[in-house]
C-alpha cells in the first residue's frame, strides 16, 4: 500500500465534496508528501453545527446509509458522529480481527459495555466480536445488568471473560469484595473507554485472582479505530494499524512532529478508512509517546493521560465537554478563568473544578455552591459514580495563581491529569 498515494486521493475526494475541508485546506499546495503539510483540525471549529447533519459542512454526503452516534456532551447537546454501513463494517472488522490476540478458542465473553441513546461502544463490541477469528461466545448483558444477576449468571454460565468499561468492572469489583466473593473462574478482564491505575489493579486482582487484565483495544465513536492491543503490549499500550489510520505525536508547546521514543505530545489521528465523515489530523485529546523506534512495523504507543487542551475529559464512563463547564462557570461565576484537575485517590477519580472567582462576585460560597449543583445537573452521572464510591467532586474557588501553567510554555492549562499513568502494575501472564 502506497500510503502517499492514498492520502493524496482521500484529500482530493474530501476537498471536492466536503465545505469545511475546502476552507480548512484552501492553503495547501496538494499533492503533498507529508501529512505536516497539512493544518490540524480545531476541534471546536470542526464540531460546530454536528446537531443537524443535513447542513454540517463537514460531511461529503447526504445521511442515506449511514450509523449515527453521539459523542460528549450532555444528553441533549452531544455531538453526533456518523459512519456509512461500509465504514462501520470495515471498522469492526479490523478491530475484531486484531482482537483475537486477547481472546482464546471457546472463551465465553459478558459484553458489559453500554448500550442505547445513541452509545456506540456495547453494539461496537458487539459487531466486533463476530469477526474474532477463533471460536468464541458472547454474553451480551450490556452495562445495566445488576451485579448480583452478573454474578450468578457467570457462575452457572462458567463465563470466563468480562468485558466493558473500567468504571462498570471496578463497581462489580467492589459489589464482590463487600459480598466476600472472589470468582476464580474468570480468566481475563477486557476494558475499554478510560485507563486502570495501581489501586484499581489491586481491587480486581483481589475478587478476580486468575484473571489477566489487558485492554481491549483504542477508539472513539469519533476518531474511529485509533489502536489495538496485542499480548506484548503493557496496560495504556497500544500499536498502530496503518492500513486504517496515521497516528502522529506532536509537541503540545513547539508543534512539532515527535518520533523519538518516549516523550510526550498530544496524539493527532488520521482515519484512511472514512469518507462521510473524514477525519485528518484530528487531535484526540490524549497524550502519548512512542515505544517503539519509527519505521517498526504496527508502531507501539503509550497513552500519557489528557492533554492540556483537550475539548473532552473522561474520567470512568463520566465524558465532560470542556465548552459545556465553561458555559457553566461564565453563567453560574461570570468568569472565564478555570480549571479541571483529574487525580487518583485509591480506586477513586477525583475530580476537581477550580475557578477564579470575579472582583463582583457577592459571595463567593454560594456561587461555588450553585457551581457545584449545576455541574452535577448537567451531567447526573456524577451522583451515580459518587455513590457507587468511584468518584469525588470538588469545586474550589481559589486565585488566578493557583491555576496550573504549562511548566515549559506558561500557558494555563484548561485540564491538568494527574493520574499516574506510567506505574501500573498489573499481573502479567
């Protein structure tokens, strides 16, 4: 495959058919020979107007044959990401070919994900799964199941794989430990959506003692199949499949294009595979560094975290659009000035939304009080997570010093990750 070549045509297709990829790259010189050549896409600029896809510029086509997902947002104001039959298929099959790596002939897979309001990941799994190329059985009880039905049904059904999000693992973990139950006979953990840390290892290893914990794999409902996972990958790594999408890693402060190994950048994606909704040089949010040296064939990546002006934060099944709190603090704060800090405490998120308060604001208390309310209200899933004990909310008003600025820019960092991606330390087989 000729990946030049291919780019190049993708381009020409898009740059005739669809309206925002004609202004974004009015000024480049095509054909090109590198994709530095071409600018990246601003997430907010590229999303506007996703809400009615019958006029959203970016797409080179009308909505006759397509799978229409949300990605982000509240329930009502999430972005919608859409993918014809042909892509969806293509994309599920390549990840479910790659998955067979995790999965073994007659294993018996719970698929745990969750389903309905336009939620990608359960039926994505599930579509996958039909092109694992050895023979296995799904069990597909989404992530609504009620633990204690969960567990009886693994036990009389001998199910031995677990698959979902960390979140809906860590609240069965935790359902098990206060029943004093530990299921010996569940073999490997798959997760999905959001990274594991040190204590939550320890959690599930306690009521899962055989189990081998990987991921199952990287993509987003709206950059599409980003990684797989094979055995030879530790937890937050993942390779690269070239015949489906271009991964750089790029300087968060200089721009530059990295292939050193091991430094961190912001992680930008190109989709081969997409042509309703291409997607070229979009910025995912996360961080990452290389593992492996470049030119090595399925190029090895490790996830770093969120980066420091990501437009999405996931912490668990919990996804916060960054321009939905800005909103909530100028309305509820009248102020522009905030920060998200994401940290770990045990099997724990905490999340934190510090604000700088105005010189006119009456009382600061009851403002950050207010805050706090509308903040849950508008994404409810917080109450949930704070009640299954997997998530701690803190709003704080604090001065404009106290924010976190870049250590080599000095720019203000709308999200700060403090989670500690680089010492899990998992059981490996």
């Amino acid at each position: 495959m000729n990946t030049t070549v291919e780019l190049n045509d993708l381009l020409s297709f898009i740059c005739r058919h669809s309206a925002y990829y004609r202004e974004h790259l009015k000024a480049v010189a095509m054909p090109i020979s590198a994709l530095s050549e071409l600018p990246e896409i601003d997430p907010e600029q590229y999303w506007l107007g996703s809400q009615n896809p019958q006029q959203w510029p970016v797409l080179t086509g009308p909505l006759n044959d397509a799978l229409i997902f949300k990605t982000g947002g509240t329930t009502g104001a999430g972005k919608l990401s859409l993918f014809t039959r042909a892509e969806w298929q293509t994309l599920v099959h390549d990840f479910g070919s790659h998955l067979t790596a995790q999965l073994n002939p007659g294993d018996r897979v719970a698929n745990l994900f969750f389903v309905g309001d336009l939620y990608a990941s359960f039926i994505f799994v599930h579509d996958a799964l039909a092109h694992v190329e050895t023979a296995v059985s799904e069990f597909p009880f989404t992530g609504a199941v009620d633990s204690a039905v969960l567990v009886d049904s693994i036990v009389a059904y001998q199910i031995n794989v677990l698959a979902g999000i960390p979140a809906q693992l860590l609240k069965l973990a935790a359902w098990l430990e206060r029943q004093s139950h530990v299921l010996e006979g569940v073999e490997t953990l798959l997760y999905g959506g959001e990274s594991l840390f040190a204590a939550q290892l320890q959690l599930l290893h306690r009521v899962f003692p055989n189990a081998r914990i990987a991921s199952i794999g990287y993509a987003s409902v709206d950059a599409g199949l980003i990684g797989i996972s094979a055995r030879d990958c530790a937890l937050g790594e993942h390779r690269m499949l070239e015949r489906h999408n271009l991964l750089e890693i790029i300087d968060e402060v200089s721009g530059e294009v990295i292939e050193e190994c091991n430094r961190n950048g912001r992680l930008v994606v190109t989709n081969l595979t997409r042509l309703l909704m291409p997607v070229i040089r979009y910025p995912v949010g996360d961080l990452a560094c290389w593992r492996e040296p470049s030119g090595t064939p399925m190029r090895k990546f490790a996830l770093m975290g969120r980066g420091m002006s990501s437009q999405r934060v996931r912490v668990g099944v919990l996804s916060l659009d960054t321009a939905d709190i800005g909103d909530l603090v100028q309305s509820v704060g009248t102020s522009d000035n905030w920060q998200l800090v994401i940290e770990q405490q045990g099997k724990k998120d905490l999340l934190s939304l510090r604000w700088v308060p105005g010189t006119l604001t009456p009382d600061i208390s009851l403002t950050t009080s207010r805050l706090r309310r509308a903040l849950i209200d508008q994404y409810p899933l917080i109450g949930t997570l704070h009640n299954d004990q997997l998530l701690d909310l803190h709003v704080i008003a604090c001065a404009g010093d106290e924010l976190t600025c870049h250590p080599r820019s000095g720019k203000r960092q709308r999200v700060v990750d403090r989670r500690d991606y680089e010492n899990p330390r998992p059981r490996r087989e």
